[in-house]
C-alpha cells in the first residue's frame, strides 16, 4: 500500500512538472484599471491624458517588464449616441476620441481594453447630468469596427 502512495505521489509531481512547463499561465492576467481612480466608485473622471500617463508609469516602475499587460479603460468613457447609433467618447475628457489613446496604450507594449454594458445605460453617469449609453442592440457595431 506504501508503494502504491509513493507511486501516485510520484506521478502526480511529475506530470505537474510538465505540465507548468509550458509557458502560460505563470502569472495571473496583471493591468491597471480606471475604475475608481478619484476613489469613489460611480464617480470615475479618467481622461486621455491621465490613461497615457498611466501608461508610461508603468513602463518607467517596471511593471510592464514583471507581466503587466492590460490596460482597462472601464466606465464613463462615453458620452452618448451619434446619427448612426454608435457609442461616442466624451469630447472633453477625449477630445480626439479613443483611437489616439488606445494607439498610445499599445505603442507602449499594452494590451486595451474598453468597457461597455450589455444595457441601455452603463453603470454609471460618470458626473453627468444624463445617462451613458451601454450597449444593449449594437454588440455587432462594436464587433465588426
């Protein structure tokens, strides 16, 4: 019966072994959020210049070298609706729209990403006196652009 336990303990440690030796998986998915920056949930007032700044930080302290790859852009990045139903960034905290910021983010070696709501509205008014536009019926929008 020892053997036997000695055996499977064996096996086990082994296969282990090879299997974390492929490369994945060795840290979990690290990256900077904004939700919450001013510290108070609900009322998040990112902005292009402060998501680029973020970027840079973390190539300078070097979180970008130890596995940091994400960078988040979460709620109250839009404003509203254009002619066409597509979601539009807030002119005064990205004036020239998110394509510049996420160039930026991923010039630095970052991965993007954006948050939306499967809703009407998003979580948050983000400050505003109205409502964010979630996503709800334009997935294939965001999908196909």
């Amino acid at each position: 019966m020892a053997l036997y336990f000695v055996a499977t303990v064996i096996i086990i440690f082994i296969s282990t072994a090879f299997a974390n030796d492929n490369g994945l998986g060795l840290t979990p998915p690290m990256g900077w959020n904004t939700w919450c920056t001013e510290g108070r949930c609900g009322r998040d007032f990112c902005n292009a210049q402060e998501v680029m700044a973020i970027a840079d930080a973390m190539v300078a302290n070097g979180m970008k070298d130890v596995g940091f790859q994400y960078i988040n852009l979460d709620d109250c990045w839009a404003d509203h609706r254009d002619k066409n139903g597509e979601i539009v960034a807030d002119p005064d905290r990205f004036p020239q729209g998110l394509v510049p910021v996420v160039k930026y983010v991923n010039s630095k070696g970052f991965k993007f990403g954006l948050y939306t709501d499967g809703g009407l509205y998003t979580c948050s008014r983000g400050g505003r006196s109205h409502n964010i536009p979630g996503s709800y019926g334009t997935m294939f929008i965001f999908l196909i652009n």
